[in-house]
C-alpha cells in the first residue's frame, strides 16, 4: 500500500542553523502539506501546496520558513534559522485531487532545537 | 474559523468495555469531520470520515462515529474495547470544498485495562 514517507526521523539542531526536513508523498497525489505537533499539544497546520505554489499558509509559517518540490517526488520543508520553539513533530501529509479531502500523513520527523 | 473540542484528554476503560471519545466541533459551513488515530511512534492514520451522506460512518477497526448537526457533535465509538486500541485520538474538521487544511483537536489518550 502506498505510503508517505519522511526523513530523517529524528533531527537535532543547534538554534540558528537552517534544517530541511524531507517527504515523498504519495506518487499520485496532488496536494501536499506540512502539520507540526508540538509535545504535549494539539496537531497545527502550518502551510497546504498545490500546483507548485502555496495555497494556504497559517500565522506559524512565518517568513523563517518555506517549502518547495524540488525533483517532482520530494517535498521539502526549511526552517532558515531555527528557534527553541520550532522543537516538535513534523508531519507531512498528501492528498489526492477531489473533495473528499483525505489526507495521507507520514511517520512524522521530531526536531529538536538546543 | 473552524475549531474542534475534544472532551477528556485521556480515557480510560476496561478491555472488552464501551468506548466513547467525545468531539464538538464548530465550523461557518457544512463541515467534514474525521477521526485520526496515532500509535506510539507512528503518524497519523485516518479511521474514519464524514463527509455527506449518511450521518452514522463506520470505519477502520470496528470503529464508528455519528455526525449530529444538532449538537455539533461527532463522537466516536466501539463496543467493545481491545487493547489494541490503545492509542491517541484526534478529530478533525475541515470545510466542505475539498483539499482544505485539517483543524485537530488536542488530542484524547486511550488507555485499555487490562
């Protein structure tokens, strides 16, 4: 069964350095986004991405961060300079075109900021 | 805006016994609502979904949810608990249209005894 993947599992990091974190969504999905759960908290919606752009962003995705699809199977998420509060999971997520709005998460990437 | 509340962040029941998670939700147009389920470790997998239709959806693992318009509701349920299900639960909302970003709510912690 297809699934989405992300790598690395785990990130650690020194405040201030950029990261990326990386996800191949599924091959035949359209929509791609990016989630992060902060320990202990509820699961956040940071930004959504179709047809090569941003269809939506929230008020965390801030201008420290960006998105892009690099090859055509990656989608990847940089955070320019990382912050202590950036320590969480990062989910990613795609979904297919339609309106039934499933979406498909990977394993989830925990990034921690020291 | 959309918003979801998830009564109790942690339940706990007897193997074998009901289980009943609670989710109110609150949305400016005619929502869809979905239930993820995330074991230790693991993303988020969906269980189940409401989108249009019949109100009462079942889903993965014997698991079913009733979307009530009444009381903004749409719970989840299982008659009988195995220990499996052991996990955190997170519903979701998001609007009708398709592709849209997921509004979770914190979370419940299922907890089986034994």
């Amino acid at each position: 069964e297809p699934e989405v993947t992300q790598t690395p599992s785990h990130q650690v990091t020194q405040m201030g350095q950029e990261v990326i974190l990386r996800c191949v969504p599924i091959s035949n999905h359209l929509y791609f986004y990016w989630y992060r759960q902060i320990l202990g908290q509820k699961v956040e919606f940071l930004v959504s991405f179709y047809n090569n752009e941003i269809s939506e962003k929230s008020e965390i995705f801030d201008d420290q961060f960006s998105v892009e699809r690099p090859d055509g199977s990656n989608f990847t998420l940089k955070i320019r300079s990382t912050k202590l509060e950036d320590s969480a999971m990062y989910f990613c997520a795609s979904g297919s075109s339609g309106v039934n709005n499933e979406q498909f998460f990977g394993p989830g990437t925990r990034l921690t900021v020291l | 805006a959309q918003s979801v509340t998830q009564l109790g962040s942690h339940v706990s029941v007897s193997e074998g016994a009901l289980v009943l998670l609670r989710c109110n939700y609150s949305s400016s147009v005619p929502p869809y609502l979905f239930w993820y389920v995330q074991y230790p470790n693991q993303g988020l997998q969906l269980l189940l979904k409401y989108t249009t239709g019949a109100t009462l959806v079942k889903g993965i693992n014997g698991f079913e949810a009733e979307f009530k318009k009444s009381e903004t509701s749409f719970h989840l349920t299982k008659p009988s608990a195995h220990m499996s299900d052991a996990a955190e639960y997170f519903c979701a909302v998001s609007e009708v249209f398709g592709n849209e970003k997921l509004t979770f709510g914190t979370g419940t912690r299922l907890t089986i005894i034994p």
